[in-house]
C-alpha cells in the first residue's frame, strides 16, 4: 500500500513533463515540471486550486480523479472550456499540452481574471453527466464492482439471484487492457446479442497496481473466463468453444454457423466474468480424492456450504414441495424409478432428509477413483481423472521450472501457447517452444485453481484448467440485495435474509 502512494503520483509526473511549455507561459521556471511531488504542488498553484487538492493526490484510485480535474483546470487557463477540448486533454494528454504549449495563440489566462462562462441548460446537464459517468467509472475500474449471480455453481454460498459488490482493491484494480468501450457495459451493447460495447484500436499491456491484501486459498474469486477468448456468439460461455472443437472437430465448429454460430474472439478484460473459490494456490500440489481436496498432501479444511448430488430411495411417496424448500433444496431431479430421486444437497439438508419417514435410503453419488470423463481437464486418455477423483496436479508458480515432455505437455500447453503467449509445436516426441526444442520450461505467471461450492453442478478448473493471475478480477466481498428467480413479488421473492451478508 505505501509502494502505491508513493508510485501513483510519481506517475504523473510523465504528463506533468510534457506541460513544461505550459509553465513556463504560467510564468514558472519549465524545470520545475521534472521534479516529482513537488511539481503537482506547483501546478495546483497555477490554477490555483486549494492544497487539500494535494492531500487527496496522495489516495489511490481517488488521486487518479482528481489529477483528472488538475487538466481540466489547466487547459481551462489556456481558453479551452468546451467539453470535447477537455475531455481530449484529460485522455490524450501527451498530445494536448505539447499542443497548447507550441501554439503561440494559446496565451495563459489567469484563473482570477478567466471570464465567466455563462452554460446553457442542456450544457449544465451534459457537464454533470460525464462528470457522474467519469467518478463512477473510476470507481468501477479501481474500487469496486456491482455483479449478479446467474447460475447454481456457488450455491449455497452465493444464491442465483443475488447482486454483489466485488472488491478490486483487495488484489489490486487491473488498469483497463481494452480502454476504449461503452460506459458500464462488459463486452455487448444493451439491446443487442451480438455488437460488441468495445474496439480494440488501442490495446494496454496487464498491470495491476498494489492492492490491500493478497489472494488466499478459500477467497471467493471473480475473474474471466480462461476459455473464454474464443467462443460461439449464439452459445457465449454457456458452452465452451473448446469443449465443442473436442466434440465435433474445429473444422465443423468453426464452418457451421447455423449450429454452433459465429465464432469470435474476446480481451482478456472483455471475456465473461465467472465466481468460483479459490482451492489450490501457485506451488501447491492438489489432489481430489472421493470428494475430498487434498493439498500437500493433506485434506484441506474446506469454508463454505458444499452440495453434492445423493440418490434418494423412497417408499414411492413424492417429496412434499414445502418440505424441499424448508431444506432448501432448490435442485430436484428425478431418476428412471419413481422412487429414486437424484437430489443436489448440503451435509446438513442430507442429514435432515434421511430422518423423513418416507426415506428408506441416502447415498452419496461418488464417481470411482480411475474412471476417465472426456470432460474433465486436461482432456487427454493418459489421464483417467473425474469430478470426483482428480489429481495428483501440481499447479504453476511464477518463476518456477519444470519438465515438458509428450507425456505432461498436455497439462501446460494452454498456459504455454495461450496465457503466456509462445509458439509450441510438439513434433513426435519432441516439444518445440518458440522453434527451440526443449525439455523444460518457465512459467511467467502464478496460476490458481478455482472450484464452485456445488461440487457436481460446477464447470471449474476441474473442466477447463488453470486460472491465470492476470484473469483475477477482485474479491467478492458483500451480498447487498437478492432475488430469488422462481417468486413473484408478492410470494417472498427477495430473500431479507440474505440482504447485506459478507461472503466468506
């Protein structure tokens, strides 16, 4: 945190520069501009805004607004008041002060003695639109995140219906990669399925800047989907591109649009945003071994309410619904039997359910240790691993070198071709990085392993693979409303019990 108050004003110090002629028109000294800290001091001076401006230059994310507000300020002494002047200054300010600086018309006017700009009605409103559009954007992209739950992988944790704020200080906020798109949209226009809310003319390298906290192992995680850089526009991430490339070939899936759609390409920041809990950390080794995660060897103490799915004999009696909803058991699926039921439950409703009379038996569905399930990562016969029975698998750490070899590379070539960004090309039983063939490779980032808390109705890393640290997202920290999708409003639809809860 203290790296942060110190390195984000420092960085301003690179535009501050580029004001040098600026300055000197002000009537102080260019080489002031070059001296950090001291030359924000200076600048506020000039257009003579008060030093508690200063004291708020020392606050991340906060201080990012106000050196904002510092350009518009100066390039207002400069005669430019129209909102479209600005707002190029504010965004391009490496091309505007040189601009003003070298154009002899540009003459300084001191704040004291500018004229009175008198807005019309509809310029007050604009003004205090993009006013309110640019605070709440700084705080989107570096305080926090509004999201919902839309489907049962966190359950019940996290309850479909739910809205959440995700925290983007906890891990540090990423700066923008795709910077140029439509105010609080992800990747879509609202009204359209397929027009893209974004363009990709300018593209920044990852960064993230210091946050207040590092990940943890059981942290509730938002980040985009490792899958998701290429997918269908009719399927989105409800089905994996690469999920349907295994099943019908990517000569198929990529020529039949009237089946599978038209297969674009996403940013990284612009791929769907998926929650899961973080279970296996860089340099741990993880293992699921009937259910149980195992890391380093030892069963991990997991937090939350986890659901798997049981078969439920009965005497033939259906299940009353008020019973169902009493357990909260919200998933009820029926087997070929009419006295078997598959239901989705915690440790505590299966405990409940075995004590109704009409139960005769409840066991655990637990897929056996050697069973191979085609879609089960990393999707290679040479592994027979399943939801249930899953690893050993060491998960990749920053710095850390291991060996490749035809026999492994299929755990690591999405890394090592994808996240990572290198030609790989295996030939026999050689493995080629970059046209260089080798037995060994680097990892340029720390992974994660991520699960949803319903064990059996969760695509995770257990389906596609790791997650990458540049995919992190924030932390999901408050459930501040929730809705539950199968009420009316005036049959209990929002759940006030669930209001204002902190997710653990």
């Amino acid at each position: 945190m203290l790296l942060l108050l110190i390195l984000t004003p420092l960085s301003f110090t690179i535009p501050t520069i580029l004001a040098y002629q600026l300055f000197e028109k002000a009537g102080v000294a260019g080489w002031k501009t070059i001296i950090p800290f001291y030359n924000l001091y200076i600048w506020l001076r000039i257009v003579k805004k008060p030093l508690w401006w200063y004291i708020l230059l020392l606050f991340p994310f906060i201080n990012v607004f106000v050196f904002m507000l510092m350009i518009v300020e100066l390039v207002k002494c400069f005669g430019r008041y129209g909102l479209l002047e600005q707002g190029i200054s504010v965004v391009f300010p490496f091309f505007y002060f040189p601009y003003l600086g070298l154009k002899s018309e540009f003459k300084f006017i001191d704040p004291d003695g500018r004229p009175e700009i008198k807005k019309s009605f509809v310029r007050e409103w604009v003004d205090a639109i993009v006013f309110a559009v640019i605070a709440a954007s700084i705080i989107r992209i570096f305080i926090f995140e509004a999201y919902t739950i839309p489907t049962s992988s966190m359950e019940k944790t996290l309850l479909v219906g739910d809205f959440l704020f995700v925290s983007k200080i906890s891990y540090g906020p990423r700066s923008p990669m795709t910077p140029i798109a439509f105010p609080f949209v992800h990747h879509t226009m609202p009204l359209t399925k397929t027009m893209k809310s974004y363009v990709e003319w300018i593209k920044l390298p990852y960064f993230r800047f210091p946050g207040i906290s590092k990940i943890k192992r059981h942290d509730a995680i938002v980040f985009n989907f490792p899958d998701g850089d290429t997918l269908s526009v009719k399927w989105q991430s409800n089905i994996s591109y690469y999920s349907m490339v295994r099943d019908y070939g990517i000569e198929r899936v990529n020529n039949d649009e009237h089946t599978f759609g038209k297969i674009i390409s996403r940013p990284l920041d612009k791929r769907e945003n998926f929650i899961k809990r973080c279970m296996a950390m860089p340099g741990d080794r993880l293992e699921i071994i009937n259910q149980q995660v195992h890391i380093n060897g030892a069963l991990l103490e997991t937090t939350g309410e986890k659901e798997f799915k049981y078969l439920v004999v009965t005497n033939g009696t259906r299940f009353n619904p008020r019973t169902l909803e009493k357990l909260n058991i919200t998933e009820d699926v029926i087997s070929g039997n009419i006295n078997q039921y598959i239901l989705t439950l915690t440790e505590g409703a299966a405990n409940q359910l075995k004590k109704i009379a009409n139960v005769i038996s409840l066991t655990q569905m637990i897929e056996p240790k050697g069973k191979r399930d085609p879609q089960i990562f990393p999707h290679d016969t040479a592994y027979k691993w399943n939801l249930d029975n899953f690893g050993p698998l060491d998960i990749p750490q920053k710095g850390q070198t291991i060996q490749i070899n035809t026999g492994n590379i299929s755990l690591y070539k999405r890394i090592i071709r994808s996240f990572e960004n290198n030609e790989l090309k295996v030939e026999g039983d050689k493995i080629f990085v970059n046209g260089v063939e080798s037995e060994t490779y680097t990892f340029k980032m720390n992974y994660y392993w991520m699960m949803g808390d319903n064990r059996h109705n969760s695509a995770d890393s257990r389906v596609w693979g790791f997650v990458p640290e540049d995919h992190v997202v924030g932390k999901a920290s408050l459930v501040w409303f929730s809705l539950d999708p199968n009420k009316s409003w005036f049959k209990g639809k929002i759940r006030w019990d669930k209001l204002m809860r902190t997710i653990k």
